[in-house]
C-alpha cells in the first residue's frame, strides 16, 4: 500500500505561512526531500511521517491524503 501524504503536508505548510525551505528546517528534512514528499514523488518511511506529525502537533494518520 502507498501512502501519500504530499497535500496534507503542504496544507499544514502553507497555513503556517511557511516556505519550503523553512517548513523543511522546522521539521528536520531539506527542502528537496520536503518538495519530493509535497509532490508525492517519494513515499516517506514511517519515521519521518512520524517526525513531521509530531513537529505539527498531530497524528500521523492525519496527514495520510484522502483523495
């Protein structure tokens, strides 16, 4: 199963009036390995959802896309 969770993150993003490259250094990726996951170019691990979640404040399965 693939899990994309690229529209989700860049909805968090963006409601935070962040950039790439300053969402990326908030929750400790680049800014090309945020911009591949945003595209859904590449299924993060589990960890880095993880990662990201907990840097928002949510749970992980909130930033699984739905559509």
């Amino acid at each position: 199963m693939v899990v994309h969770i690229g529209k989700s993150v860049k909805t968090y993003r963006v409601q935070r009036f962040m950039t790439q490259e300053e969402f990326a250094k908030f929750v400790g990726l680049s800014r090309d390995h945020l911009g591949r996951i945003e595209r859904n170019e590449h299924e993060p691990h589990f960890a880095t959802i993880k990662k990201i979640a907990n840097k928002l404040g949510v749970e992980p399965s909130d930033l699984i896309d739905r559509d």
